[in-house]
C-alpha cells in the first residue's frame, strides 16, 4: 500500500507491505480515518487530498488491488 498523505503538499509518500489483503485493507481504512480526523476534528492538517494506492503481487509483479 501506497499512501500520498498530502498530493498539494508535494510528492512525499510512504510504503507498507502486508502479508494479506485483509490486513492491507483494515490498514487503509485506518489509516484513511486518522487523516480525516487530523484534519476535520482535531484541525492540526490542512485539508489535503489524501491518496491510497493497493497493489497486490500478481505472477512476480505488483498490480492494481481490486477490492470486491
């Protein structure tokens, strides 16, 4: 998982790697509810478009993660 926490701030992301897609997934949506937070309730981040990219490994090389 990729995550773009702020695309107008510049191009800083960061990279995690799972062992499966549940834990990918939870992360995201954790992940994706602190930035929200950081930003509406707590008012400590401007409003940033926050950005995930999931891949999974398909046949040795990464590829689009779809979630069904």
């Amino acid at each position: 998982m990729t995550v773009h926490p702020a695309l107008e701030a510049g191009n800083h992301t960061v990279e995690f790697l799972f062992e499966t897609a549940e834990q990918m997934i939870v992360s995201k949506d954790c992940a994706g509810k602190l930035l929200l937070f950081l930003q509406d309730e707590a008012k400590v981040m401007k409003d940033y478009s926050n950005v995930f990219f999931l891949e999974e490994m398909i046949d040795g090389k990464w590829g689009e993660y779809e979630e069904f």
